[in-house]
C-alpha cells in the first residue's frame, strides 16, 4: 500500500509539472478496474465437491487471465492448490488438476516477469504430463519453457524447443501460438521479414477462431514492426486502436502496453510532455496492477525521456526506482529451486535422448545382422545369373554394333535436315528484319516529320529553330537505328524529361494545351531501356495520330503505376472516330506489336465528337522493372 502511495504521488508530481493539455487519451487508474463477476464468484463459494470446487476455480483463473490480472490468477490457483492438498482422491485426478493450475501459475509469474517462478512451474507441469503420460500436456509446458528461455535472452535453446514442439503437436491452436512466439522471438532479433511472415500467419488463425486476445496481441506486434521501420504515424494508430480495443474488452495488459509503445513514439517525435504523460499513466497502471515487467519497461523509458530533455534529478531518481524494481523482481523468485529442476529436467532429457540413441544402435546391429544372412542367401543364385548375363551381355554387344551403325546413318540424314531448317530460318529472319525496321521508320521518323509537317504549315514566317532541331533528331534516330542502338538521349537524360522535351517541340507553336504527369517519376526514370524506348515510340505514334486525324485542341498524357503494372492513358477532345466501324490503322497496329513483347493490353475509348482514350498497361514482372 505504501508503494502505491508512493507510485501516485511521485507520477502525480510529475503530470503537474506539465501544461494543461488533452491530447492523450491514456487513463490511469486509481484502483483496479476489473471486478469479478458474482456469478463467478457465488458459484466459487456455493462449491463442495471437489470437481466444482475445481471448475469454480478454473472460470475464475480465466477470467483473470484474459483481463491481464495476474495476481488475482495466482490466487486462486494458489487456493486451489491448497484445497487439493487438503482433499483425500486418486493420484491421476490430483495431477490433471494441479497440471492445470501449474501451468496457469506459470503465464501469470511469466506475465509479471518473473521469469524464474514461471520456469519452475512450468518444469513442474511438464513432470506432471510424463506421470500422466499425456503429451498435450507435455507440448503445452515445454512451450512455456521455450518463451522463458526466449525472455532470459536463450534464443537458441528457445528455438530449439519451439521446433520441438510444433513436430510433436497436433494442437492447431497450440501451433499458431507458437507461430506467435517465434515472430516475437525473431522481431526480438530484428528479423523483421521473417517475424511479419509469423504474425499474419497467426492473425488469421486468431481471427478465424475468435481469439480477440491473442488477435490483439498480434496485431500490436505487427504495429511495433511499423514502429521499427519508422513508420510512425501509422504505427501511432494502430497502437492507439489496440489500446481502445484492449480497454473495452478489459485485456488491461494488452492496454498497459499500447499505451507503453504509444509514449514511445510520442519521445520518438519529441513531443516530450505528451509522451511524458503517457509512460507516467503506464508506469501508475502497471504499479496498480502488480506487473513489474511493465514497470520496468515505462521506468526506463522515462529515464530516457528526462535525460533528452536535460532533467537529470528525475533521471537519477527513475534509476533508483528501476533498481528497486529489478531487486523486486529477483526476491520473489527461488533461483535455487529452479536451478535444481531445470538440471534434474536437462538431465532426464539427456537420459532419455542416450536411451534412444542406445536403442537406434541396436536396431541398426539387428538389422545388419539381417542383411548379411540375406545376402548370403541371394550371393550363391546371384553367381549363377551373373554367368548368364555375361552371355548375355556378349549377344547384346553385337546387337549394339549393328544399331550404332544405322544411328549414324539417321544423324547423317538428321544433321542435313537441320542444315535446310537453319537455312530457312535465317531468310525468315532477314524479313523479319525488314519488317521491324519498316516499324521503327513508320513510328520514329513519321512521328517527327508529321511535326514538322505540321510547324512548317503553321509557322512559314518565323524562326526555324525548333523545326532545324527536329530534323536534326530525326537525323540522329536514323542513325541510332543504322546502328541498332537505342538514342543517345535515353542514356544522359531522364525518360520523363524526355517525353516533356518531345512534347515541348512537338507544340512549337503553342497552339495545343498539352498536359504530362508521371508518377513516380523515379520509378518511370528506371524502367528497362527496352521498356522505356518502346514506350517513346508509342508516345510519339500517339501525338502523330492525334495531330493527323483527331485535330485535337487539347491532350493529355499520363504514365503512372498501379498495382505492378505501368499504366499510360492517352486522352484528346478531338473529333472522335467509331471504334467499331473503323478499322485499326497501321499505326495502332505497330502499337500492339511493340506491347506483345511486354504482355502490354490496349484499350481505345471513342465516339464521334467526344474525343479519344487510349488506355495501355504493362504489367511489370521482369525483374529489372521490378528494381
């Protein structure tokens, strides 16, 4: 009580010395909230059998578990192990019940952080299930042991362990815990792929079963990845979520540790008071409720605080507090019975690992001992057939000659036949040459004199600068093309700044409002050059259409990435044609010919009078768009 006392007025002193502010929604709470049930309560003391005495018991522990109120769980598996010594029934019937109270004795130690404690009942549920030989009970006790082994910093021996279990169980819900724990365990280690993988696996199960807890406690997992990957302000929500959640349905340790991650951020964004407020509440909750692992935890995030923030008195005092804390932890736990059981558990373990491992030995000298007396069996009818395969061996060794000879005589003829396929493939491609070359000179250079075509037409009395620069462009893409490279632009400058230059040239006279936006543009700049060439091409079939046959006053041209795939949508308030009465022009068809080689799809949207819509999309696979 005194320690309470002491808690709320050192947390109250320090929440005054901050200004009047609500923008944390953290409540701390003067006294437990949790109040058991009547009815849970009356049916613990109306009980007088043994077995209702027991599932009294048994509704109360969960209740508390689930509501994060450890000592309350203690006590009443505490009591009932008490009314068991005290009762006169059968040894089997006593472990099934003190097995279960055991292992609700070890969460709750587990959850307070006391480490030690939980290991021993843990150790003692397991040695419960070898007496009642039952392995659910074994899994579910060796499973506990692993998550101590992973809170004292046993990674190793707790992977071991977990691994060991999830081959031996067949409890799906005991596997997805584990799952759970392992993504823990591997967030612990900053192994953030392989922990997120674990997480949603375990989400799902938690979801699908109703387990709004352990969802809970996923989620908030999966929230502290965002938190690590500098994900703040999503991290922030999802954290402020779960809190709520947590609070509603009375899972106060869920709540005392979203309202810890939740100061954490706030110190992170240096909203110091904020933040201070919040652990302030946290670390008062976690008092309140007995949980020293929380304390822990919101002490030595509020010494940080302070230290940032220069306010080293009250960093010095946290410090104290936290070796108080940590003494506190040490003194409730019997570290030397725990030693005893831990080495009388690893000992039997090795025992029983040597018994099979003798065993295995043995199996393996019975069966060689089998072997050889077979094989002396078969050797003497095996010499014998032996005999008769060499004769045969000796036929088949002619036989073979004779085929060998005519095989040569078919790759003789096989060789000549492909010769002529060679032959024939290489006319086919020299015409496939010309027809791709009969492409580029169709979609590059009539694109560029269609624009010139166009400023020579409107602009016959100024400056011919821009059109000199076309032509010298056009110059440069014959030559890029004799050579078969791709234009020496697409290797100095940016691809979107490519198509704004294009564009820019293409209205010299300014007549066309033309509209370009691309996004990203990082990602459209490192797109494949194969990619990015057939894509100007196209860009440039487009505005020589819409310059030739639309009249359009306006265009505009978008390149954006949805959903891996790279959409360009080409859009003019031209005059419109009927896409199912008109035929596909040359140039629409050299557009799909160049989206075949990336599985692009077009799509044309036009009506009379309403303009034209290209829509085009290229799914990125390759991995060289995928970078």
């Amino acid at each position: 009580m005194k320690k309470a006392l002491f808690v709320l007025g050192f947390v109250g002193a320090l929440l005054l010395t901050l200004p009047a502010q609500e923008i944390t929604s953290m409540s701390a709470y003067a006294v437990n909230p949790v109040r058991t049930p009547d009815a849970l309560l009356n049916n613990w003391r109306r009980a007088k059998t043994i077995e209702d005495q027991f599932k009294a018991a048994a509704d109360l522990i969960r209740f508390h578990e689930a509501s994060g109120t450890t000592d309350s769980v203690l006590f009443y598996a505490a009591a009932m192990q008490s009314t068991l010594q005290q009762k006169n029934i059968n040894t089997a019937q006593k472990l099934k019940y003190t097995s279960s109270l055991d292992y609700s004795m070890a969460k709750a130690y587990q959850d307070q952080g006391l480490y030690d404690e939980a290991l021993r009942y843990y150790l003692r549920g397991i040695n419960d299930g070898e007496q009642l030989k039952d392995p659910s009970i074994i899994d579910r006790n060796q499973f506990g042991q692993a998550t101590v082994y992973y809170l004292r910093g046993e990674n190793k021996e707790a992977i071991r362990l977990y691994n060991q279990v999830l081959y031996s169980s067949r409890d799906s819900n005991l596997v997805h815990l584990i799952h759970k724990q392992l993504g823990i365990l591997y967030l612990a280690q900053q192994e953030l792929p392989k922990a997120k993988g674990y997480f949603t696996e375990a989400l799902g199960y938690f979801r699908q079963t109703g387990q709004l807890k352990n969802e809970l406690e996923t989620r908030l997992n999966l929230a502290f990845i965002m938190e690590l990957e500098h994900q703040l302000d999503t991290a922030y929500s999802a954290f402020a979520a779960i809190k709520d959640e947590a609070q509603a349905s009375q899972f106060y340790d869920l709540y005392i540790k979203a309202g810890q991650h939740i100061g954490d951020i706030l110190f992170a964004k240096k909203d110091y008071e904020n933040a201070q407020i919040t652990l302030s509440m946290v670390y008062m909750n976690a008092v309140q409720w007995g949980d020293l692992e929380a304390q822990r935890r919101a002490i030595r995030s509020l010494e940080k605080l302070y230290v940032a923030q220069g306010d080293y008195k009250n960093a010095y005092a946290l410090g104290t507090q936290y070796i108080g804390v940590m003494n506190d932890i040490t003194s409730r736990q019997n570290k030397k019975e725990v030693n005893e059981l831990e080495i009388r558990y690893n000992t039997a373990r090795k025992e029983k690992e040597l018994l099979q491992k003798e065993n295995q030995l043995q199996h393996q000298r019975t069966v060689k001992y089998g072997l050889l007396i077979g094989f002396i069996a078969v050797l003497l009818p095996v010499i014998g057939l032996l005999y008769m395969y060499y004769q045969k061996l000796q036929t088949q060794s002619r036989l073979n000659a004779s085929r060998e000879e005519a095989n040569r005589q078919k790759i003789t003829a096989m060789l000549k036949e492909k010769e002529l396929e060679v032959l024939k493939a290489s006319v086919e491609g020299e015409e496939n040459e010309r027809r791709r070359i009969s492409k580029e000179l169709h979609d590059s250079i009539g694109g560029n004199l269609a624009a010139i075509k166009m400023q020579l037409f409107n602009k016959q009395n100024e400056k011919l600068d821009a059109i000199v620069h076309q032509i010298d462009a056009t110059y440069q893409q014959v030559r890029d093309l004799s050579h078969n490279l791709a234009p020496k632009s697409f290797h100095n400058t940016a691809f979107t700044e490519l198509i704004r230059a294009y564009l820019q040239r293409f209205n010299t006279g300014g007549k066309q409002e033309l509209r370009f936006q691309a996004y990203p543009e990082a990602v459209m700049n490192d797109m494949d050059l194969d990619l990015k060439v057939e894509l100007y091409k196209i860009i440039q079939e487009l505005m020589t259409n819409a310059q030739k046959y639309a009249q359009a006053s306006a265009i505009e041209l978008q390149l954006t990435l949805v959903d891996h795939a790279l959409k360009l949508i080409f859009e003019d308030n031209g005059r419109g044609f009927p896409t199912d009465k008109t035929p596909p022009g040359i140039g629409l068809q050299n557009i799909r010919e160049r989206l075949k080689s990336f599985n692009g799809t077009l799509s044309i949207d036009s009506f009379p009078g309403r303009g034209t819509v290209v829509d085009i999309e290229i799914p990125l696979n390759r991995k060289s768009d995928e970078t």
